[in-house]
C-alpha cells in the first residue's frame, strides 16, 4: 500500500527525464552565425561567473548554518542534528535548480534568436521549450528531493507501528523543515543578488546608453549590454527558478506539518493527509508536463498568449480534475484537526479555492499592469504633464491595485479555513502551487526572449526578427507580472500555514494582539519590508550609478566604441554588477534570517507570532504595490511606441511625455524585479525561520508587564457629585 | 473637593480668552500697503469660500450621521441617544477650530509681510503669535468642550453614590466618545479636503508657471497663485487645526475611557485616574501658554529655530514637572485595572515614556527631512544622474526612515505597558499630547510665513524683505515636518488606547490572529492606508491637471497677462481647487467611515479588532514613509538654492540636477501634505467608530469555520512501513 510513497519521487524523477530530453532537444537547435554565437558566449560566460562568485559566499553562509542547526539539534529532544543534512540538500537543490534555468536559458537565447529568422511559430517552441526545461526541472527537483528525503526520515525516525499524529513523525517533519529553510534561504540571496545585479546593469546600461549617448537598447557598443543581458539571466532566471523552487517546497512542507497533526482513519495508516500536498504536486508536474505539448502556434499572426494561456489552463483544469480522484482515494470521509471535522470534499473545496484565488489573482495583476487598460491608460496620459505626474499616477495606481488582490486573499483564507480549517489554508496553497511546472516554464520564457531580442539587436539582424522577438518580450513582460501576482498569493496563504504550523509547535493558545508586547511585535514586523525594500532599492541606485562611471569612464577612454572600431570592455561591466550585487544582498538577507531569531529568543513565541503577522500583511501589500506599480510603469512606457494619444495629440517615442515614461519605467525597474518579488521569500523565510526555532522557545512566556496581578481592592468609595 | 472636575473646563476658558487677546494683538499690527492688503483679501475670501463650501457638504453629513447615531442610541439599553449631540457639538467645535486658526492666519500672513520689513525679530513675533492663537484656541475649546460636557454627562447619568468604574460612568463616557467621533470625522475631511485644495494649486501652479511659463513661485502673473495660497490657510492652517483638535480629543478620550476601569482608591471617589488626562492637558495648556512668551528674539542674526525650541522645550518640561505633583496629588499610591496593578509612580513613568517617545521622533524625523544632514544630501546626490534616480532615492529614504520610528514606538507601547498597563499606554498619549497647543503653534507659524512670504513675492517688496521670510518659511518646513512625526507617534498610541478600549466594551477575551478570519481581517485592514492613499494622490493629480489646463487657457486667452497689463482670473482657480478637493474629500472619507462598521456588522467583534491592527499599523508604516520622503524630497530641491556639489561639481537652480529634484518635490508634495498627514486621523478615526458600534456588535460570534466540533475518531491504525 505504500505504493503512493514511492510512487511521488518516481514522478520527480520523471519530471528530470523529460527535462533532459527537452534539453537535448533545445541543444540540437542551430545556434546562429559566429557573430551571434560570440555574444551569447559572453552573455553565458557572465552568467556562469556571477553564479560561480555567488555560490562561493553562499557556500560559506550554508556551511555554518548548517553547523549551527546541528548543534542546535543537539540542545533539545525535539530537535534532531540531521536537520542539518536536509537543509545543505535543500540548499544544494535550490542552487542547482537556478543552475539548470540558467543554463538552459543562456543556450535557449540565442537559439531563439535563430529559430525567429525562420518564423515565430517556431521562435515560440525554442523559447518555451527552454522555460519548461527549467519549469520541468524545478518542479522534478523538489518532488525527488522531498519525497526522496521523506522516505529516508520516515524511515529513520518512525518506528514500525507508530500512529502518524505521533512525536515520532512529528519529529520526522520537523527535520525536513531544514530542507525547506535550506531551500527558501538559497532563494532569498539568488533573488535578491540576482535582482540588485540585474536592475543596476539595466538602470546603468539606459542611463548613460539611451538617456546620456542617444543610442537603442541592447546596442552593441554600450559596454553595459552584455551585463544587462546577463541580468536577465542571473536574476529573472536563475533567481527565480531558485525563489520558486523555494516556494514549491515551503508550501508542500507547512501542508505535511499540518497534515501530520490530522486524526486520519484512512487506509494508509493515517498518512494520507501528510502525502496528499506531495501527490497534488505530482499531479501537477504530470499535467504540466503533458500541457506544455499544448503550447504552439501555427501561423506568424496567432496570438502567443493565447498559446500560453491554452497550455496555463489546460495544466490547471486537469490538475483539478485528477486531484479530485486523489483527495478522494487517499483521504478517509471525515477528519479531526484540532478539533475541527472536515470531510474529504472538504479539502477537495480548498484546493478548487486555491486554484481560484491564485487565477484571480493573476487577471488583477495582468488587468493592472497590461497595455491598453485603464491603469496603464491613466500613467500615459499622466506622462504628459511631466516626470512628477507620471510618478505619482505610478504609485497610485500600485496602491490602488492592492485592494482588489487584498479581498480575494482574505476571502481565500476565510473560506479555504471555513471549508477545511487550518488543514485547508495549507491545501490551498498547494493546490495553487501544484502547476508550478507551468508557471515557471511561462514565466521563464520571458527573460529567454527579452535576451533573444538582445541577440538580434546586437547582432544586428533583419528587422523581421526583432520584430518576432519583441512580440515574445511583450507577452513575455505580460506573464512576467501575473507570475508575481500569483507568487505573492501563495506566499501569503503558505506563510498562513507556517503559521498554523509554528503555533502548532510551540503549543501557544493564541496570538492575542491585544497585549502590549504583541502588538509591538506587529509593527516592528510590519516594518521589515519597508527598510528591506529601501536596502533593495538603495542598492540598486548605489550599483547602477557605479555602472554609469564605468560606462561614461569607457566611452571616454576607449576611442572608437561609437564608430564600432573599438569593442567595448563588457567584461568590467560584469565585474562591476557582480561585485556590486553580492556585497548589497547581505544586509537584506541577514536581515530576513536573523530578526526572526532575535525577537523569538528575546521575547518568546507570541511576540514573534505577532511579528510574523507583521512581516506577513505588510509583505504582501508592499510586494503587490511594487510589483505591479512597476509593471504598469514599464507598459506605459512601451505605450508610446505604437504612439499614443494625449489630450488629443500623439505622441511618440522620444517625445517629453515618452521621456517622463521612461523616467517612471526606470523608478519602477528595481521596484518590480528586486524588492517587490523578494517579499513573498521575505514573508516565507520568516516563517519557516520561526518553525525551525519553535520547539527552542517553545516554554518562553511572554513578558507583558511588570508583575503578576496580586492585589485585590476591596472597598471602593463611591463618586461625589458637586454640590 | 469636585473642584478639580470644575477647574478643567476653567483652565479651557482662561486659554480662550488669552486666545482672543492675543487675536486682538495680532489685528492691531500695521497691515501694509494697499496693494498688500488687495492680495491678503484675495487669499482670505478664497479661503473663506472654501470653508463655507466645506461646511456646506460636511453640515449635511453631521446631520445625517447624528439622527443615525441617535436612532442607533435608541436600540439598545448600553447606548443613549444624547450621543448624537454629543456627536454634533464635536463636529461644530472642530469645525470652529480651524476657522480661528484660518482667520487668525490670514490675518497674521499680511501683517508678517509688514514686519519683516522692519525686522526679522518683529516678523517673528507676529507670525508665532499667530500660530500661538490658534493654537492656544484649539486646546482651549477641546478643553472646554471636553471638560464640559464630561460635567454635564456626569451630573445626568451618574447617580450620586455610584462607583466610577459602575455602569452609568460608563454610560457617561460613551456618550462623551461622540464628542470625538465628532471632532475626528470632521478632521478627517477637513484634512483631506484641504490637503487636496493646497496640492492641487501648488502643483498646478508650479508646472505651468515654474516650468512651462519660466515665472517664479508665487508670482503676481499666475492665475494659480492666489489659490495657492489659499491652499497654505485651508490645508496647513485649517485642516491642521481640525486634525489636532481631533487627535487631542481622542487621546483625551481613550484614556478617559481606560481610566473608568480602574479600581482606585483615591480621595476622588475613583474619579481621578478619568480625571488626569483633562488634568494633563490643562496643565499643558497653561505651560504652553507661559512658554510663548519666551519666543523672542533680538537681532537679525538669531537662530528662529532656537528661539521655537527653548518655547518648545520649556512647555514640555515644566508640563513634565507639574504633571508630576498632579499625579500624585490626583491618583492613590495603589490602583488596578483588568487585574493589573500599578501605582502613581508608573503613571508618572509611562507620561514621561510618552514624552520621550514624541521628542525622540520628532528628533529622527528632523533628521530625515533636514537640509545638509545624510538622508536629504543623498537625495541631492542622486539628483545627479536625473529624475528617476533622484525619486528612487526618495522612496528609498522615506522606507529607510520607517525603522528608528517603528523600534521607538515599539519600545514605547513596550514600555508604557510594563509600568501602567494599558492605562500607562493611553496616559503616555495623552502627555505627548499635552503641549498641543505649543507644537500646534509652532506647527502654524509655518503657513504663516509661507503666506507673508508669497504676499511679499506678490507685491514685490524689496529683497530683504523675502530674504526675512524666506527665513521663517524654511525653519516652517522644518517644524511642519517634526510636527508629523510627533502627530503619527501620537496617533500610534491614541489607537492603541482606543483599541484597548474597544476590546473592554465588547467583552472579548483577546483578538487572536491565529483565527484566519482574524487575520482576513488584518489583512484587509492593512490595505485600507493603500487605497486610501491612492485615492488622495491620484485626486491630486486630477486636480491638479484641471488646474494647469486653467492657467493655460488664462495664459492664452487673457492678453497682457504677461507684461502685468492685465490681471489673471484668480477666482476661477480658486474655485476649481475648491469644487475638485470637495468632490475628491468623499470617497477616501466614505472608506474611513463605512469600513469598520461594514466589518463589524458583518464578521463580529474579533475579526474588527484585527482590521484595526492592520489599518493601524499598516497606517502609522505608510505615514512615516509618505511624510519623511515627501520632507526629504523638498529639502533636497531647496538644497540647489545656495548651490550643491555632486561629484565635484556645483549646481544651482535652473540646472539639470534642479530640475530633477523639482521632480522629486512634485512627488512628495501629495505624499507630505495630503495623505500622508491623513493617516494618523485615518486610524484613529477607525478606532472611535469601532468603538461607539462597539456595544451594538458585543454580542456577536466571530464566524470561524462551517461546524462546531463534534466527532472523536476513537480507534486509529498506525502507520505500516514499506516491506
């Protein structure tokens, strides 16, 4: 009967095959002529050396992490110094999941590139196919890694008889938590290096390039391109195939926490509610898979969204579907968690919201941040007036859009909880995250375009082809923001769960928000997206205006750049954005990992029960405001170049209100690709950093006031009116 | 011995009549020229209009809002239907307070003009005693007001020989809590509305007459001008005045109703630990009052701000002091409230802990919007490379400055609590609070050299002159952006109060985020300061784009109005900033309001208490960050003034550099003076309404999953390994 518990790494495995023969395939495409093959060399070297300079700290940083949750392991007998195994291995998987994306992308760009010569059709199957290769590969990784693990721990700690609601498997649990704090730490610096470095070649490349010399993006003479291109790959690729391997694995570890604590009488013992959010992801990764064969295009005027969007909906209506059938096999009529009865259709009802939420969600963002709509209509015609008015109808817009995404979350939590308690928050979250595979493989296929188009321009090939890959690039920038918005969805619902799980852990009553400490909490919780946003950002600016001296210091010194006599020196470029990138995301990240600790050790689980609540509203409201005031930005500013009409009159590019546009695009750079998509890893990091610390702190009280209450007052005089 | 009950509205009326004293003062100074005088009349009927509009719209909300109060007083037995006088008589004396302080500003603003040309002591003198009467006036009618009616409620629903902490004391103190919803809602509109009017001109004004026309600020020639500064009297005079009059009232309030609880065994038949927070503040008033006299100075060389500091300074230590003996001369050695017991002396701690609080944060945010200090040199720095980098250095910097605040008040809410228990958490309000009327005089003394400023630039009185003001406005700015610093700290734990209170009227036990529908709740409460701040910017923007298409048409169809042959149209725009702030003032103001009565009625108690965590501290976050960036982006463009170096170069107005921190600027002026000052009524406002539906909704269940437990899974198989 235990069928299911090997079946799940064998679906991860499965998952990798497929990789590896995608990959191959994308290999065996033509590569282009040596012009082209010479730059995305350098485009692939770069990436390869930030990768490499990254993995060297973060080698570092795990090792003594990974020491410390060892010791740690030994102080306590809840605790278990394995916990140090699982999270290097997360970590390492982690790692190698942004390895695989990168790869894949920096060999899939130019092949791209190629293949846009010939038709879009089949520009679109060499760019999707390198998405889905790290789609596949993320998503096969982190089935094989859990499930795999699972087994071993599950082995290890739970002697033969056990009921599964018992401190054996509680224990077994808690020490796979390490693989997922392993993981979404990993995330955290690749998304946040990753960013930091990609935003300041951008900013840096168009300050001086567009703005300063007057010459087009990706133009081969701007000797920050090549790093911009790099960007692409180090941060919108390889962080976040990194960030959502994390996720995956956050929301599939709080849903086997919380399923661990459920009275199942099923026919595995009690197990099915543990395995159900690893069989869901399986599911997923199958349907994923199978959809991505659904994803083309015949002729050059067929939509490429739609293409995407048959693929997106057909994975998430047959993951619905089989999910149904799983819930119903594997999970016993009725259920106990924590007092609270549920039934099987129950839990099937909060994966179905999950999935809702998380498509809802993604409509909000793509109506707030695509072309043509309301909001984005409201920032051009702001352009007109100047920088100021663009700014502020930015940031309007990014605050206006938090409202609806807000209401749907909250509506999720409560009914997901309704249906099936904390149990189905959880579920939700994994329901949602269960098409990972898909998500990733459309959202990665962005970044390979924008890099594919880079290729062309620099390369300087037929209009045509640019032509073709900008079409890709849009779309690309349209999934880009609906991607976010599904990501801080199920951020929020996962840090739900790791919430349940930490009050599950440390066996607190309630986190009453009514006491002084507790509150305090909240608002210094609250506060830790806004200074580890202005740390993201401030990086940005201070790493981007070194890239400008260098730019400016390079055209000054290098004759015969302009007259492309002269090649550029790229590769100082490079330095700069890796150098600057890695030395701006420690303080963020110390941040993130060490507050959670501080408060927790300092003033017990309910004080820091209220500071994940902080982090965790505040989190998702920053995330929403920037991700989607950037992408807004960044639309408005393509508006213009179609033209577009204000007041009456058209304006084009190279126009004032196109040159306000690109003022708010460049505000919104780092607002969409650093801070904003590092919230939902900040959010979730907290979390799991509190689950892991739980059992240590578990019998600290907290400290309300200065002394227990002791006097009784026995006779009270009564008021006196005026005479 | 109810002579402490009488001396309190006393103390009120002996701050009136210096009010009026000072007035009279003010008046009898030489108002100028006639061309001065035509141009002060143009500002004071605009202003004059625009209230009288206000109150138009607003007359008919209080109307409506109190028959409504008044039937829902009727409903149940804990409510009375006197609530809704309660309720108008608040309304009318906020209202009645920003009319003096707009009365008596554009009055002083002329005659400061006149002044400064004499001397710069002179001009000092009539602007801060102008500031000082509405000041003194604002805390003179909250006080009287307060005290009064606190008498007039006692005498009716106390019977002789019943406890302070019995029902009918309670009754008394709800009815009172409609004095503030009152003053609150009218300070919330009058804010808004008025922060719109102001940045709507000002921003109006400057795009076509600083930018696209090439006329300096507050130059005769623009039509927007007047309306500008119209806008100084109606937002920074008379909105300001609304929203302190509200906030001294309500953390008056909350402490008044946390008081009620407490056992105390005092010579005032319990009444005194009620009683303090009206003591506190009428003794704050007097200090307040003796401290204006030592505003002075002598020679043309002295410091402004020195002489505004010692005022300062010395109100907020002789308060210090004398609240000292006040404490213990009211309160008994020994007291509880809710089984917690504390004595005189943690009374006594926590008012200092208050204090500490408000001077610490009115220290960080000098330090954060302050000229040639880090922060602002860095925007200044950023400027260099253009627009977008001089804005993401201000929204970098305004996140940046959240942090130092946030620990503070933490450690404060932290603090207050440990020594008095929520009462100590409410006191610590009421004594940062005490000296309103010097900080609100000081506050207003901004505008009002704003205004003598423009009406000197108007007339064209010679450059000493300006020289003189400009003087006094850029001190203005400096208070007007610790005076927010102090307000949002103030609000922070007014609410705090407010929610305590909440918690004890509707009887529950304790908000606990762990409930999912509690933390729905949080997170739809944290998003209210988004969109609330979003409808206030983009109302701006709109408002402000009326206007610049406004001075378009007067610029392009009235001849001579360049070569000042002929006057501009002043009054239309006048009436376009009026008609726009009074349509845009509704919906942020709706949102306010209807909120937490939707949520309470539809989700209980409970779930209510999490959205007003979220709103506040999502609110106290957004506030910080709009007002700080928005300080920091004006100091920085005024840095160019006197010239500034960015890499080794210098730059002026006019220059590049200039322009982009112009920019910057234009951003903040909605940030600093529209919604961020608006979120400290927003929360609290939120609370007052909680707590007067508070009664009506005690007795409801929070709605948390679909059934109440019921089934035991008796028997459970255990978990069978692989084979």
């Amino acid at each position: 009967m235990n069928i299911v518990l090997i079946l799940i790494p064998l679906i991860g495995l499965i998952g990798l095959i497929v990789t590896a023969f995608k990959s191959a395939w994308v290999n065996r495409q033509d590569a282009g002529d040596p012009k082209m093959q010479e730059l995305a060399g350098f485009i692939a070297k770069g990436a390869m050396a930030f990768l490499k300079a990254e993995w060297r700290i973060l080698g570092v940083f795990a090792l003594i992490t990974s020491i410390l949750l060892g010791w740690s392991g030994t102080l306590i007998e809840e605790s278990n110094p394995i916990i140090a195994i699982s999270f290097l291995l997360g970590a390492f998987l982690s790692a190698l999941a942004g390895y695989i994306g990168m790869k894949i992308a920096t060999r899939a760009n130019v092949r791209t590139t190629q293949a846009a010569r010939t038709s879009l059709a089949k520009a679109l199957d060499v760019s999707f196919t390198g998405g889905s290769v790290m789609g596949i590969g993320v998503a096969g990784l982190a089935i094989l890694g859990l499930g795999g693990l699972f087994i071993v721990f599950f082995k290890y700690f739970v002697p033969e008889g056990a009921l599964a609601t018992g401190i054996e498997m509680k224990k077994a649990i808690e020490v796979l938590a390490g693989f997922s704090l392993g993981a979404e730490s990993i995330a955290l610096f690749a998304r946040v290096g990753g960013g930091i470095y990609t935003k300041a070649a951008d900013v840096g490349a168009d300050l001086v390039g567009k703005v300063e010399a007057g010459i087009p993006e990706d133009d081969v003479r701007n000797p920050a391109t090549i790093a911009d291109n790099v960007g692409d790959n180090v941060g919108d690729v390889a962080g976040m195939g990194a960030d959502l391997f994390g996720s995956y694995v956050a929301t599939i570890l709080a849903t086997m926490v919380l399923g661990q604590e459920i009275v199942s009488n099923d026919n595995f013992g009690g197990l099915s509610p543990i395995l159900l959010p690893m069989v869901t992801a399986g599911l997923g990764l199958i349907f994923s898979i199978v959809a991505t064969f659904f994803v083309h295009i015949k002729k050059e005027t067929d939509s490429v969204q739609h293409a995407l969007n048959i693929g997106n909906w057909s994975s998430i209506i047959l993951t619905a579907i089989a999910s149904y059938f799983a819930v119903m096999y594997l999970l016993p009529e009725k259920m106990v968690i924590r007092e609270f009865e549920f039934t099987s259709l129950d839990v099937f009802i909060a994966i179905v919201i999950g999935l809702v939420v998380g498509t809802l969600m993604s409509i909000i963002t793509e109506y707030y941040t695509a072309m043509g709509k309301r909001p984005v209509n409201s920032i051009v015609q702001k352009s007109g007036t100047g920088h100021a008015t663009n700014i502020i109808g930015g940031l309007s817009i990014g605050m206006e859009s938090t409202a609806l995404p807000i209401f749907i979350l909250a509506a999720g939590i409560f009914g997901s909880h309704y249906f099936a308690g904390l149990y189905g928050v959880a579920i939700a979250a994994a329901g949602m995250m269960a098409t990972t595979a898909m998500q990733l493989a459309i959202d990665a296929f962005g970044p390979i375009a924008d890099n594919a188009g880079g290729i062309a321009e620099m390369s300087q090939l037929p209009e045509e082809v640019r032509h073709r890959t900008d079409n890709l690039d849009a779309v690309g920038n349209t999934t880009a923001a609906t991607g976010k918005g599904f990501a801080i969805a199920s951020a929020a619902l996962t840090s739900l769960a790791l919430f349940a799980a930490f009050v599950g852990v440390t066996g607190i009553a309630a986190i009453d928000i009514f006491k002084a400490p507790v509150l305090a909490g909240l608002f210094v919780g609250g506060m830790i997206p806004y200074i580890f946003s202005s740390l993201a950002i401030a990086a940005v600016g201070r790493a981007a205006m070194d890239m400008v001296n260098e730019v400016r210091r390079q055209f000054h010194e290098i004759p015969g750049i302009m007259e492309y006599k002269a090649q550029p020196e790229y590769e100082k470029c490079v330095a700069i954005s890796t150098r600057a990138s890695l030395r701006e995301m420690i303080a963020p990240g110390a941040i993130a990992l060490l507050m959670p600790v501080i408060i927790g050790f300092t003033f017990g689980p309910e004080v820091l029960g209220g500071f994940l609540a902080g982090i965790t509203v505040s989190g998702v409201l920053m995330g929403i405001f920037q991700s989607n005031a950037g992408g807004a930005w960044d639309n408005a500013k393509k508006s213009f170049e179609k033209g577009v009409d204000i007041n009456g009159k058209m304006y084009y590019k190279k126009s004032e209100p196109h040159k306000a546009s690109v003022t708010g695009d460049t505000v919104g750079d780092p607002f969409k690709d650093t801070s904003g998509p590092s919230m939902n890893i900040l959010i979730k990091l907290s979390s799991i950093v509190a689950l892991i610390i739980a059992p240590h702190i578990s019998t600290m009280k907290t400290m309300e006031a200065k002394k227990e209450p002791k006097m009784k007052i026995e006779k009270v005089t009564p008021v006196a009116h005026i005479k």
